[in-house]
C-alpha cells in the first residue's frame, strides 16, 4: 500500500485493530481515535517505522502495550489513553527518542515508571494521569528537561519522597501530583 497518512477519528468503528496494518510500510500518521475498537494493539504495528503519529485514544483496547512499540524511532506523538490497556508501561519506550508528546492517561496500567523513559529527553508533554502506577518515581524523570506543556502523574498510587531532580525541569509550566501517597517534604528546588 502506498498510503501514508490514515484517520479514522470519531467514528463508530468497531472489531479488532488487524496485525495487517503492520504491512503499511509507507505510513507515517495513523489515527484511530474515538471509536469502539477492542482486542489487543498487535505488535505488528511496530513494523511501521516511519510511523510519526499513532493515536488510538478513546478505544477500548485492552492487554499490554507492546513493548514492540520501542522500536518506533520517527515516532513524536504517541496517544493511547482512555483505553483499557493494563499490565507494565514498557521500558523499551525509552528507545523512542524522537517521542515528544506521551500520553497514557485513563487506562488501568500498574507497575512502577520505568528508568529508561528518562532517555526521551525530547518529550514536551507526558501524560499518564489515572492509571494503578506504584513505586517511587525514577530521578531519571529529572533529565526530561525539555518537558514543557505538563507532566501529569495524578490519580494514581505512587509513594515516597518527591524527586529533588524534578526540580530541574525548568521549562515545565503544569505539573500535577494530586491524588497519589507521597510522603516527606516538598523539594525546595520546586521553587525555583
């Protein structure tokens, strides 16, 4: 196929999302958000390494994010909230480093932030609001310093002391925390 560009936004579509769009070499933006499409995100989807945009929020996929995704370099936006997916975020995220707008809000994800997505030093905006993450957060969170839209970690369960480090995002201009069981005191480099 020679297309390279495909949206299928805000419509009624429903079914599974096939592993044969992993044969769409050519694609470099592929939107099916606000549909009512289930089943898993097949890793075939990974085999699109030109891809720039992938945008399936507002589905109801479900299973784990495949960590295949990693291997998506040219990738800048990737949006998969308001799904269902659950399981790990995937540490091979960290070899996206073209990413630069994240967001994995409003799924039931679990497990901790990996280390490894402190290497998408391009991100502007992440997003991972209302999901079941625990742990600390990684001080790798600190070298995002091109983190400028938000970073938005609320609704979930994380603990322990804030990151000193996230006050180097110096760029940042929305940050939200609220609704998580963070302990200790608020770093004074937030201040500045």
């Amino acid at each position: 196929p020679h297309l390279t560009q495909v949206s299928f936004w805000g419509n009624n579509l429903h079914g599974h999302l096939s592993k044969s769009w992993g044969s769409s070499t050519n694609l470099t933006t592929l939107v099916m958000a606000k549909n009512m499409l289930t089943g898993s995100l097949p890793p075939e989807i990974s085999n699109l390494v030109k891809l720039e945009v992938l945008m399936l929020y507002g589905n109801k996929l479900t299973g784990k994010i495949p960590p295949e995704l990693g291997n998506l370099a040219n990738l800048y936006m990737l949006s998969l909230s308001g799904n269902e997916f659950s399981g790990d975020i995937p540490p091979e995220f960290g070899q996206m480093s073209n990413l630069q707008f994240l967001d994995i809000s409003m799924n039931k994800l679990n497990g901790s932030i990996p280390q490894e997505l402190g290497s998408c030093t391009e991100l502007l905006s992440l997003l991972m609001n209302h999901n079941s993450l625990s742990g600390e957060l990684p001080v790798s969170l600190g070298n995002l310093g091109n983190l400028q839209l938000v970073l938005d970690l609320s609704n979930n369960n994380f603990t322990g002391a804030l990151p000193v480090q996230l006050g180097s995002l110096v760029k940042l201009e929305v940050l939200n925390l609220s609704h998580n069981q963070f302990d200790g005191t608020i770093p004074p480099s937030f201040a500045d």
